[in-house]
C-alpha cells in the first residue's frame, strides 16, 4: 500500500478547485490500471467541491508506477473559473507519494478494535472493523474504518503512522535547516571568541 497526497498548500481557491480536478484524474488513472484507491483523508476547501488536500491509499501492481507519475509540482493552465478578471492563469498544487512502511513498524504500534460509526447500514454496526492504532514511541495516534474488514483497515492505518512519522521527520529538518539559515544571518563581526591569523591559520 502507497498513499498519495495531493495538496493546495497555501493557495488561493483555484488551487483547491485543481487538487479536486487531480483527485478525479488519479482515480480514472487508478480504475485504468487496476489500482485501488481509497480516500482516506480530505481536507475541504472554502468552495463547495475543492479540497485544500487530499491523501489517498493506492493498492496494487500498479501502484507505484501511478503514485511516482503524481510525486511532485503539478500545474494547471487555465483562467479563474471564480476571477474572470483576474490576469494569473498557472495555479500549483503538491503531490508527494510516501513510501510503504517498513515491515517493523506493526511491532511498535498498539491497536483497538471498536464497532465502526456512521453511514453504512447494518454491517457497520454489527462488525467491530475499526481500529484505534497508537505509535507508542511518538504518541501519533490514528482511527480508520474506512474499509470493512479489521484487516484491512490496520494496513491503512500503519501506512498512516508511516506518513505522519515521514511529516514529522520533514517540519524537523525544515526547522534545522531555518535554525542554520538564522544562525548564519546572525554571525556577529567584531565579537569574535577566537582570532586566527595568516594563510596556516594560527592562534593570535
């Protein structure tokens, strides 16, 4: 199993409008090659029918090959269905395909059942196919009763854990990254602690 994100980030509503164009161009590409794709999370839009992001679970042969076609910049040319005077035409939304997990990462998480909640019917109500799955080093908690077996929805939630753990790894290393980039903007000139001369870099 692979997930797929699709993300407007932080644009404005055509990007949003363009994350759900994607999601329906990735489900016909799925339905095409015999790929599985359920939605697992979507984060709606301000407008009715837009999605400021999307994550989708990919199963199957062609999987990968789908998800690595969607794994960065996507752009969409077309003038603003909600701006008809409004000059941009090139919106941007983000894809980003997180890898499967690894095969120890079942070993560190502590799952629940519980009966699933919501539309559909009987069999929703009958059958506990929920799953509570704890990461217990991180705390990352999730909740799937997406599919209708047990089975299937601790696969979708250990590659949930997966994602989130990869998102957590990633805001780590950006703030890294703006510790360096603050701490080279703030060298301070004239306060030195130590004082080096000449071409063999001596100690003054």
């Amino acid at each position: 199993m692979i997930l797929l994100q699709l993300s407007a980030a932080q644009g404005p509503d055509e990007c949003c409008l363009a994350v759900a164009k994607a999601l329906a161009r990735v489900e016909a590409e799925a339905h095409e090659a015999g790929v599985a794709l359920d939605v697992i999370e979507r984060d709606a839009g301000a407008r009715a029918g837009t999605w400021r992001s999307v994550l989708v679970a990919l199963d199957g042969d062609g999987a990968e090959g789908l998800a690595a076609r969607w794994n960065g910049t996507v752009q969409w040319i077309c003038a603003s269905p909600y701006r008809p005077q409004h000059g941009r035409k090139n919106w941007f939304i983000g894809g980003r395909r997180y890898a499967p997990p690894p095969a120890a990462l079942e070993s560190e998480i502590r799952f629940e059942t519980a009966r699933a909640s919501g539309a559909g019917g009987q069999h929703v109500n009958k059958t506990e196919s929920a799953v509570r799955a704890t990461h217990v080093a991180s705390g990352i908690v999730v909740r799937v009763q997406s599919e209708r077996s047990q089975h299937a929805n601790k696969r979708v939630a250990v590659a949930l854990i997966a994602q989130k753990l990869a998102q957590a790894a990633q805001r780590n290393e950006d703030d890294l990254r703006a510790q360096r980039r603050l701490a080279h903007h703030a060298l301070e000139r004239g306060a030195a602690v130590l004082v080096f001369r000449g071409e063999r870099f001596e100690a003054a």
